[in-house]
C-alpha cells in the first residue's frame, strides 16, 4: 500500500505542470532581451580588456616640423628641420624637390607660429607646423667673448646710440668740491 501511494504521488507531481501549461500561464511575460542589452556590453562584472589599438602607418612628416617661413618674390620659403635636429633644409615652392618633399600650399596666420604647410613626398602628403616648445622657450642670451684691442675683423662700437658718456657720481672719497669729507665724531659722556 505504501508503495501504491507513493507512485500515484508522484504521478500526480509530474502531470501537475503539464496540466497547468495547458490551462494558461500565471507566469507575468519575460522582458525582451534589448532590455539587457546595455547591461552586457558595459557589465560591471565583465573583465577589464586593453582596447585595441590601430597602427596607423608612419608619416614622414610627424618627424618635421618648421623653423621658418617667409614669402619673397612671390615664392614661398620654409626651413624645416627633424626633430632630433639631425637635418634641416630649406623648401622652395615652385622649386625641385628637397629630400623627396615639396611644397603644396602653405596657410599663412597673422598669430606667431600658427602658420602651417602641406608638404608632399613621393605619393604621401602631410602638414608641418611650428614646434610650440621652441616658439615658447626663451632663447638665452650668448656672451660675446671679450674684445682685444687691435683684433682683426672685430669692430668696436664707439658710442652706437649718440649719447653722452655717462657722468661720474660724487665718491664718498671726494665732496662737491673736490675736498674730502669731514668725519663727524661723536664722543660719549664718561660715567
């Protein structure tokens, strides 16, 4: 008996849901899966990945960058050096090729160091600017090495400016007059 009452409870367990699948679900509908969507790309668990960098192929000229630029004659001039100052050449617009470069245009700016100039080498073609660190580093001033008398090639400025020698102040050696000055002594009262 106690076998019998076993077996239909268990068949009573197992046909419990079928016969509750049949009849309609109480069960509230699943959310849709765009729901999570966020959640599985920016988990909070996930482990942390390296992002994936893109070599991009070198430039020639994030190597370079300008020394100079001026316009004479209708033609534009650039001295361009390496950045470990290794070389440095001068570009002629309209002229033969330096190193395999030669200017396309050049986009002048009224502000100091803003102008920039397409270059082209070979097939590749890049932009050159001004190095922002040696336009805004001050330059130290170099001392000239002193001047000998009777040296060749060396010219002495006499008085460049036109002015007049600078006058000699009164010494506490010598008074208005020429005269020395007198000391003045204090003496103290004995006790």
């Amino acid at each position: 008996m106690k076998t019998l009452f076993s077996c239909l409870l268990i068949l009573a367990l197992a046909a419990a849901p079928v016969v509750r699948a049949a009849e309609g679900s109480d069960l509230p509908a699943p959310f849709p899966a765009e729901r999570y969507g966020t959640m599985k790309a920016s988990s909070p668990f996930a482990l942390a990945t390296a992002p994936v960098v893109v070599k991009e192929e070198p430039n020639f000229a994030g190597d370079l960058f300008i020394t100079g630029a001026t316009r004479i004659g209708g033609k534009d001039i650039i001295s361009v050096t390496k950045k470990d100052k290794s070389k440095s050449f001068t570009l002629v617009s309209g002229g033969p090729p330096v190193e395999g470069m030669s200017i396309l245009s050049v986009n002048w700016s009224p502000e100091v160091g803003k102008t920039t100039v397409e270059i082209k080498n070979g097939g590749d073609t890049g932009t050159l600017q001004f190095n922002e660190y040696a336009i805004q580093t001050p330059v130290a001033p170099t001392a000239l090495p002193p001047v000998q008398p009777g040296q060749p090639g060396r010219v002495v400025p006499v008085n460049p400016a036109g002015l007049p020698p600078p006058r000699v102040l009164n010494t506490p050696a010598t008074g208005v007059d020429g005269t020395r000055p007198r000391r003045r002594i204090i003496r103290r009262p004995s006790s």
